[in-house]
C-alpha cells in the first residue's frame, strides 16, 4: 500500500482527526527540515508515518 492508499482509509476516520501529508518537521541541525509523509492527530494519539516501498 503506498502513500495514497493511507489517504483513502483515512476518509474512513471520524471528522475529528486530522492528517497532514508530507509534514515538514524541523530538526536539530541548524533549521534543517525532515519529511514525514503522513502525520496523523486524532483521540487516541498522534501518529507518524513513513511509507517504504
């Protein structure tokens, strides 16, 4: 399942949650940025996802 197979079942998930995609974060390295594909807020949690294929 790639990146957007993850997009379509989060359609699934209740309005209350919200799911950034290709989230830049900033790192430690003199502002540098990494890419988390799918980060993903909701009730039960928070949520990174890296998508390998």
């Amino acid at each position: 399942m790639r990146e957007w197979g993850i997009s379509a079942i989060f359609q699934c998930f209740p309005d209350t949650w919200v799911m950034f995609n290709n989230a830049l974060i900033p790192t430690n390295n003199s502002g540098g940025l990494t890419e988390i594909d799918h980060l993903i807020i909701g009730t039960q949690g928070i949520f990174l996802l890296e998508i390998k294929t």
